[in-house]
C-alpha cells in the first residue's frame, strides 16, 4: 500500500501538532503543557482537547523578549546623556 500524504517540513506549514510544536521550538512536552496551562504560549484548543498552534504566533512568542547587545546598550546610554545634559 502505498501511503499519499506528503508531510510538510515545520516551517512551511501553518498549524502545527503539540509534537510539532515541541519539536519547533525545542522545548519538551512537559515545558510545553506548563507554558499552555499557565497561559503563556499562544495556543488554540478547537475542539476543547487537541493543542494546536500557529507557527508565526509561536515565532512571534519566541522573539518577544529581545535583549539588546553591550553595544547597543551604550549608544543608548550615550544619546541619552549628550540628550540630557544636567
């Protein structure tokens, strides 16, 4: 018997599994439930059981909290100061 679904790479699709999702983001299941539970994680529960989520939400999620550098930190320190002078 030949098997005609075609599995697409993760970043191509759109709606990933839990499974798909955890491997996305390399984070384990367990990580993963306590991020959804706690309401963290953009998550969807369509039919109230299955997790699902949206690949550009979670991309969205995983660049949320974005550090600036060392470098970038002293020019901003810097325009701040010749801005503000005392």
């Amino acid at each position: 018997m030949i098997n005609d679904t075609v599995q697409l790479p993760l970043q191509y699709k759109r709606a990933l599994t839990f499974k798909e999702a955890c491997k996305y983001i390399d984070l384990s299941p367990s990580y993963v439930y306590k991020l959804t539970s706690a309401g963290i994680i953009p998550h969807s529960k369509p039919n109230g059981k299955k997790l699902y989520f949206d690949r550009e939400k979670l991309d969205q999620w995983l660049l949320s909290n974005i550090t600036n550098s060392a470098e970038r930190k002293d020019i901003q320190a810097s325009t701040y100061v010749s801005q503000n002078p005392k």
